[in-house]
C-alpha cells in the first residue's frame, strides 16, 4: 500500500452511529502503527497496520463512490480471505452500501443468481477465474456496471468496459478524494443503525439460496454480546489476540471471527494461504482463538492420528502413553464441565511435558488459548480429544439470521453435546409443540432480501426467529440441538429419528468423510458413506492394497469390510430402530461444482438422494445386500 | 505491538526477508550458539594446556576447513592444492615476523600485520591460479590442482632463503602483538595467562570472525551463485550467474582463508618444515570437509576439531584395546600401532560418512534435531 496519510492529519468525522467503518478509523486513531493484520505473500507475512488499512477503506470509500454507489447500493465481493476482502467490506459500510458475499467455490450459475438476485451494481472479484465466471453471465446483469480485479494476471488483456483493476480503483479513490476530501466521512456522518450492513446469503440445503439482510444494529449487537461482553471468547479478545482466517469469509462465523473481531477488539488476523495450507499456516501463526467447523476439526484428528501411526516406536510410546493421559484428562474434564482437578492438573503436567507441549506447537494449537466449534453439529469425542490435550474447545450456535447470536458454552460449564447456554441478555426458547428453537433480540435479521414471504416464515409478529432447528433444554440451562427440522426421519414403522446424530457417530471416524442416513418412509435406515481418501488410502497402502482411484478404492472388498466394522461398531451404541441395517460407499468425493455440496460444505440430502437414487434403491429393493 | 517486532514464541510467523534469512533466526538457536560461544570462551580456565595447544590447532585448522568448504563444498570445485596455500600463508607470516638477523628471511614485523598479509598472499596466488583452474571442471580440476601441490613442494624445499630447505625447516610464527610475546606467559589484570591459554584465545577469535564472515557470504547473492554453479553449472550461466567471475571469487576467497589457516597454525607450532605442505595435508582438510559436513560452516569446525583430536584420541586407546601399541614399531605381539590405526581410521571414517551420512558431522547433528524437533511424530 503506497502513500499513507496520518490519519492524526485527517480531520476525524463525527457520526452518531458506531459501524465497523467508524470502529476501525478509531483503530488507525489510536493505534497508527499497531498491526491490524497479516497476509502471507511470497513466503513472508506482510503486516498491514492500522493506518494503513484505514487509508485503504478511505481511498476504496471514495473510488465506489466515484462508481456512482449510493446508499442502499449492493455491492459483491468475489475473492478468497485476504485484506481486500476485509478493506472492501469495511469501506462498503462506510459509504452505507451493502456488502454481498460470494463463495470463491460458487460456480457461474450460482454466481449469476446471486448477482441477479442482490442486483450487485459493483463486483470485486479476485482472480481471473472468478472475473471468467462474472464475464460469462454479465450481458444477463443489466445492474452490475463494474468488475473490479485484484490480481491482474490473465486479466490484464481483457477487452471489457466494465473491468478496472484494483489498482486502478485506488488512484480513482485517490483523485475523488483529492476533488471531494469530505465525501466518505459525509455518508459515515448521515449512518443510521437501520442501514442493512451486509447481505449473506445462506448456503439453501434445499432451494436456492436466501440473501439474510444484517443491518448495522444487527452488527453491533452481535459485537456487544459475542465480543466484548465474552459470548463467544471469555474473557475477551483483545489486541494481543491473533485469529488465522481461513473459512469463507461471506460466512457469518469468519465474518465474526475475522472482520468483526479485528474491527471490534483490535484482534490481529493472520490469513491463511488457502484452505489446502490451513495445517501449516496454524503452526506458523499459533493463533490464540481459533474457530473450526467440525470438519476442521475432524480432520485435525484424523491427520494426528495417522501420522502417530507412522512415526517412531519410542515416539509411538510416547504418544500412546500420552494420549492415554489425554482420554483421562478428557473424561474427567467432560464430567465436571471443564473444571479441572488436582489431580486431572498433575496429569496434565506431566502430559504436557511428554506431549501436549510438542503436539499442540505441531497441529498450530499451542497458544489456542480458545477454541470454538460450529456451524454444524461435532462429534463429542472430538471435543474430548482437544480437552484432554489441553484446547478448551466450546461449542457455539447460532446461525446467519439472529446473527450468529444464540447459545454458546461457557468455561467452566461446558456441556458435551449441547450447543450450551443463551448469551446474556438475549431471548431463546424451545418451543413446545414442536421443539424448535426460536431466539429473539435486536440481533435478529431484518429480513430476507426481496423475499417477504420467506421473512414471514422466519420471523413472527412477536420479534421471535424461528431456527428451524429442533432441541431439548438440558438441566434447565444448556440447549441440546436434535436436528434440523426438515431432517427428521420418519421411518415407515412411525418412528422419529434424528439422522444427523447418526451420521456424526459415523464421521466419527477418521475413515468416514460423509455420512448421509436414508429412512424417511422407509421400513429402516441405510446410509450412503463417503469414505476419507487420505486415511483410507493411506490404510489401504499400509494393508497392500493396490489402488487407482478414488472409485477404485470405494469398490475393494476390504475397504467395504472396513467401513463394515465401523458401521457394526456404530449400530451397537444405537437403539434397534436407529440401526444402519444395510450402507453404500459413494462412488466419487461430493464436491460443490457438481451440486452436491453447499458452498458451506454441508450436504444436500435431496441432491444426493437423487443423485444416487440407484444405490439407494438398490439398498432397499434386496439387489445385493451391503458387503 | 508494533510492526517488524518479532512475536514471541512464534518462531515461524516471520514478517520480512530480514527475519526469514537471520543467522539466528530462532530462540533455540541464538541459546544454543551462546552456550557454545561461553563454553568456548571458558575453555582454557578449564582444560590442560595439552587439550588447549590441540584445541588451538583446531581453530586454525577450522579456519582452512572453511575456506576449503568455500570452493569445494559451496562452489563445487574440488581443489587438491589447499595445501599449497596454507603453506604459502605460513611461510609469508614467518617471514614477516622473524628476526632480521637470522640466515633466513626476517622482517620482524607484528602478528597482527602479518597474519592477513598471510591471508593476501595465498588470495593473490589463488587469484593467480583460478584462471587456469576455472578452465577445468570435475576431475581434471581435482589433477590440476594435485598439480599444484607437487610445484609447490618443489619450490618450498628448494627456497633456502624463505623456508630453510627441506629437511631443515625455519622457525614459525613469532606472536608478537603490541610489544606482548603471547608465546611467553603473560600477566593480564592479575591473572597470569599461558602460553597456550593466550594462543587458543587468539585462534578462537579469529575463527568465529572469520566464521561468522563465511557464513554471511554463504546466504548472500555470492553464496547462493556457488551453489548454483555447484549444482549444474551450464544451468547457473543460463540464470544469469557469471561462472568465471564466480569461481575466481571461490578460489581467492578459499586461498585467503588457507593463508590465514597456516599463518595461525604455524604460530602455535614453532617449527615449520617445508615437506609438511604435501598431498597429505590436502586430503586431511578434504577427510575436514567431508568428515564435517560439505556446504555447512559449522560442519567445517566440528570436522576440524575431530581430525585434530583424532590422534590424541588414538594415543589413548592402547590403554584398552590389548593389540594397540602406542611405540612406533610393532613388538611384544602387538598387532597395529596407533599411526597406522590413524591412518586406517582416516579411510574408514570417510568412507564410512560418504556412504552413511553423506552430511557429516553436521548431518548427524541436524538428524538429532529433526528427531526431537518432530516429535511426537516422524514428520
């Protein structure tokens, strides 16, 4: 970033509403050369200070207003995490525009709803794979008029009138705030609390996706509960905190955890290269909050265990007999809600000594001094691995349209297998003809964009957002969640079962990628699993066990047999009726592109069930039975 | 925080080149590096003057194991002549500080003149011969510089005047700093210092100077154009790297650090016969090289300081092993002397490491590390 203005020398303005513009102008204020957040570039972790990320919101500020957004305006972001993203968001809200988020894994049709649907009049997308996607549907955009490209390579020689290159959106900003110094800091002054800040649109397992309105009050609710009164992190971010941002960033959780965390508390996010590198960029970083979905998590596991397998036999030693410390520490921990003992502390200390110390530096987690699972529900045992090795590790709730605002567990009152009690402050109830979770408080969305009708089903007349997410209270405080709504099985026997805690006894183990239960009005469960490629494989080699591809691996018998035993094993912790009877490996990894997969990662049963329907039927009309 | 400052306890979170290319670039490595710098300074209060006399030979054979590493380890030019330049080193600095009156050649000048007008003497013959030796590649240079050794035996035995003649030999280096005789005990703030106290101090600073110099040269643009060219030269000239002007900085810069090796050698040895220049002492330096560690600086000492303990090594294993004898001929039944195990133990180690661990010393070292650094697991 070139040509750095103290921002002692700019005239602060003043505004009535604090937005995430104004909070890290604040930022730049008081702590110009603090570091805001750092980006591996070429090997190196570039810091971007205060100051500078300030100037480049004020410049971005002005250049979208030199491209004619007006407040109310939608404007997208296409990019992977990177500190574009999080200088376009921020200048978005300081011009009163709304910030669309797009998943850098959103094929074009998706990108053509999308846009269409939020009538995006500005994109900012990455790379020359995400302007191709763009370019292919943009003469069907009548509204967007601007593709704005942070990395010109490929790019550079596109004959487009709608292209404008990063750099060049900066020296435009640069020239409109010369000519009007006073433009940005005049729409931060008129910011109101009901200005919709952003719009995410939800991943839809069933139809297309929703685009959640979050106005600014939304946002700092959110701040105020999940960040500085501790709902999600206790005690609360501060400065000296760092977060590596890998996840989605048009996802509410690392839109918390990345933007509104730095913006809020001042926490230093570190980005991660890409998903692929998340595993060494952890180590590299050592972040002191980490947030994970469950498949994060999982695969951390996974990829501890294996490499356990292969390692020495005095380390081999070492690790078993760590790791038995660790399933002790774990139990005990999980059955006082994560108080520790004497005696659990002593364990602790010799565990850390032989094991705890060196594996937590290697799996990025040494100085994890929080840690938070969601966005989909974990297996406990997973949990209980990281407690035991000494990563308090909290399960959080809550979803796009209460702002990711809902239950959280609290040290000291952790509950495995609920999602833990209601922040302070805020309304959640179980309802009790269905059992669906419903949150009320001024987090709750202010609507789905040009969809009243979807709105209505979510929020009724008495403020109240219906999750869609059935649960039970548990002792009176904390909230198990059973499933979602529309998920429920119920067999042809009358029976109501909750596939998703099946699936996650499954995906428990570090073979099983994906579960997907099948039962509805059927005489009992199947399931169709998608095996891990790296564990299995890396089974099969170690069994002598030629393979080819991925296909090739889910058709050997021995892998079938397996999984087999995994599934056996599963089925004799469950009640007769949630028994997986018979089960098929799905022949290819699901993938996103092929509408499989939300952008989220998150199965979408229909798509799959459909996709599949031959080895479904197959399953129940007796051709075969399963291995 | 601020910017650029480092963030403790994250060694790897490295936010410029700066950080990234540091010496001592982690916690673990700056503690171990002091440790062994204390150690080292602490070493003559605590060991004999016997050890200490070695220990000081090392450092001057570590200096010469260095800048053989420079050319052949680096830059990928297997030189057989660096005996040569070590005696050229040494007979320049015994020159410039013996005493005018004597039959042979006397300017009576101080050490601290003398020692890097060694260094530049043996550069300016190095510089001399890397046209001719920048010409040849593999194991022609390894013949053209064994050359060079014989021609230089030649003239060290038959130049009266500079070396004393072959068999005769002229006394070594006078260490004379200042009007201080270091080769005398002296009284330094009330402690009385040795002889081999103060000579080991002297070698041992020189060394790390010289050390931490190599060093910098290896990780800056020169070092890394000798690694191209020892990795494929036709490649580095593709790149971009000048193969003549490169080689001819190798060889100077190894010559200069083979002048000094003698000069200091020969200051704590006070007799130098012009025969000891031969192709021994070149495949020495080479068993240095290998048996240290090629490419690494640190390799190149810990190779020094075992080749030249070897034989105080040897010289106690007569009293374990019963077929050994400490004599020089063989009798009362015993099987080998402990020269000719020397010289056995010379072929096996390098053969030993060339097959085994190809990366030495400092391989070991690194293995070790890796080991604990890895752990809990393999990788």
């Amino acid at each position: 970033m070139t040509a750095v203005q103290d921002p002692r020398a700019t005239e602060l303005p003043e505004t009535a509403t604090t937005t995430l513009a104004t909070r890290v102008r604040d930022w730049a204020a008081r702590e110009p050369d603090g570091v805001a957040m750092r980006e591996k570039h070429l090997g190196v972790w570039e810091e971007m200070s205060w100051a500078e990320y300030w100037d480049a919101v004020h410049t971005v500020g002005h250049a979208l207003i030199a491209l004619g957004v007006e407040p109310g305006d939608r404007v997208a972001v296409h990019a992977e995490n990177r500190r574009e993203w999080l200088i376009s968001d921020v200048a978005i809200v300081a011009i009163r525009a709304m910030t669309v988020g797009l998943y850098p894994t959103n094929p074009a049709p998706e990108v053509h709803y999308l846009l269409g649907h939020s009538g995006s009049t500005v994109l900012i997308a990455e790379d020359q794979e995400q302007v191709d996607k763009a370019l292919a549907v943009a003469d069907d955009l009548p509204d967007l008029h601007t593709i704005v490209y942070l990395e010109p390579r490929g790019v550079r020689r596109y004959d487009d009138p709608r292209l404008l290159s990063w750099e060049q959106l900066l020296s435009r900003g640069r020239a409109h705030r010369e000519e009007h110094p006073d433009a940005v800091a005049a729409r931060m002054r008129s910011a109101t609390p009901d200005d919709v800040a952003t719009l995410i649109y939800t991943s839809g397992t069933t139809g297309p996706p929703k685009g959640a309105m979050l106005s600014v009050r939304n946002v700092e609710f959110a701040i105020a509960t999940l960040i500085e009164r501790g709902g999600f992190v206790d005690p609360p971010p501060t400065r000296s905190d760092l977060v590596l941002s890998y996840l989605p960033l048009c996802h509410v959780v690392e839109r918390v955890f990345s933007v509104w965390f730095n913006a809020a508390a001042g926490v230093q996010v570190n980005f991660a290269e890409s998903i692929d590198t998340v595993q060494q960029n952890l180590a590299e970083v050592q972040p002191t909050i980490v947030f994970g979905v469950p498949r994060i998590w999982e695969k951390v596991v996974a990829g501890v265990e294996i490499r356990a397998t292969k390692a020495t036999p005095v380390k081999r030693l070492a690790y078993r007999a760590g790791m038995a410390l660790a399933r002790r520490i774990g139990a005990t921990l999980v059955a006082r809600e994560g108080n520790h003992t004497l005696g659990t502390r002593v364990q602790y200390a010799l565990g850390w000594a032989l094991l705890f110390r060196p594996l937590r530096d290697r799996i990025g987690l040494r100085k994890a001094r929080y840690a938070v699972s969601g966005a989909a529900p974990i297996a406990p045992e997973v949990l209980e691995f990281f407690m035991g090795i000494g990563v308090p590790m909290h399960e959080a709730y809550g979803m796009t349209e209460n702002s990711a605002i809902a239950t959280a567990n609290r040290p000291g009152r952790v509950k495995l297998g609920t999602v833990g009690e209601p922040h302070a402050g805020i309304e959640v109830a179980v309802d009790e003809r269905t059992g669906e979770i419903c949150t009320r408080h001024p987090g709750n969305f202010v609507g789905y964009w040009r969809d009243p009708e979807a709105t209505r089903e979510m929020l009724d007349g008495q403020g109240w957002l219906h999750t869609g997410d059935v649960g039970e209270g548990v002792d009176g405080t904390h909230i198990r969640i059973t499933d979602r709504m529309k998920d429920i099985v119920i067999t042809a026997g009358g029976k109501n079962l909750s596939p998703s805690e099946i699936e996650n006894a499954l995906k428990a183990s570090p073979y099983v990628k994906e579960a997907v239960i099948i039962g509805d009005g059927r005489k009992y469960l199947t399931a169709l699993i998608g095996i891990e490629l790296e564990t299995v494989g890396d089974w099969a080699q170690r069994h002598h066990i030629p393979y080819t591809t991925y296909r090739d691996l889910t058709e050997k018998p021995e892998v079938v047999a397996l999984i087999q035993s995994i599934v056996d094993e599963t089925n004799a912790r469950l009640a007769q009726v949630e028994q997986v009877k018979r089960f098929r490996l799905l022949p290819k990894e699901l993938d996103h592109e092929d509408g499989e997969l939300t952008a989220t990662q998150k199965v979408k049963r229909s798509a799959i069930a459909h996709q599949f329907s031959d080895l479904v039927e197959e399953m129940y009309g007796g051709k075969g039975a399963a291995a | 925080m601020k910017r650029g400052a480092t963030i403790s306890g994250r060694p790897e979170l490295r936010t410029s080149y700066r950080a990234d290319m540091a010496l001592l670039n982690s916690r673990p490595k700056r503690l171990g590096a002091g440790v062994i710098l204390a150690a080292a300074l602490a070493a003559p209060f605590l060991i004999t003057d016997a050890l200490l006399a070695i220990a000081a030979l090392a450092c001057a054979a570590a200096i010469g194991a260095i800048g053989l590493n420079l050319v052949s380890g680096y830059a990928g030019q297997v030189s057989l002549g660096h005996a040569f330049f070590i005696g050229a080193g040494a007979f320049t600095a015994a020159a410039l500080t013996g005493d005018p009156g004597e039959s042979v050649y006397g300017l009576g000048l101080q050490w601290i003149v003398a020692v890097p007008a060694a260094g530049l003497v043996a550069a300016v013959l190095g510089f001399l011969v890397s046209p001719i030796a920048s010409r040849f590649r593999g194991l022609y240079l390894a013949i053209a510089t064994l050359g060079l050794v014989f021609l230089g035996e030649h003239i060290l035995d038959n130049w009266r005047s500079l070396t004393g003649g072959a068999g005769a030999g002229r006394r070594g280096v006078i260490a004379e700093i200042g009007g201080v005789r270091l080769d005398q005990p002296t009284e330094v703030a009330g402690l009385v210092l040795t002889t081999s106290q103060q000579l080991y101090l002297l070698a041992l600073v020189l060394l790390v100077v010289l050390a931490v110099l190599a060093r910098n040269l290896a990780r800056s643009a020169v070092g890394r154009a000798f690694e191209a060219i020892r990795d494929r030269d036709i490649a580095a000239e593709v790149m971009g790297v000048r193969l003549g002007r490169h080689k001819m900085i190798a060889f100077t810069l190894s010559s200069f650090y083979a002048g000094v090796s003698g000069a200091v050698y020969y200051t704590v040895i006070n007799q130098i016969n012009p025969e000891s220049f031969n192709l021994l002492l070149s495949v020495q330096f080479i068993a240095m090289v290998l048996i240290g560690g090629i490419a690494t600086i640190s390799g190149s000492i810990m190779g020094a300081f075992f080749i030249t303990f070897l034989p105080r090594i040897t010289r106690e294993l007569p009293a374990i092993v019963p077929f050994l004898t400490a004599e020089p001929t063989l009798r009362d039944g015993a099987l080998l002397t402990v020269f000719q195990l020397e010289a056995i133990l010379y072929g096996v180690l390098i053969v030993g490491f060339l097959i085994l661990e190809p990366r030495g010393l400092y391989g070991l070292w690194v293995r070790v590390r890796n080991y604990w650094k890895g752990w809990p697991f393999t990788y």
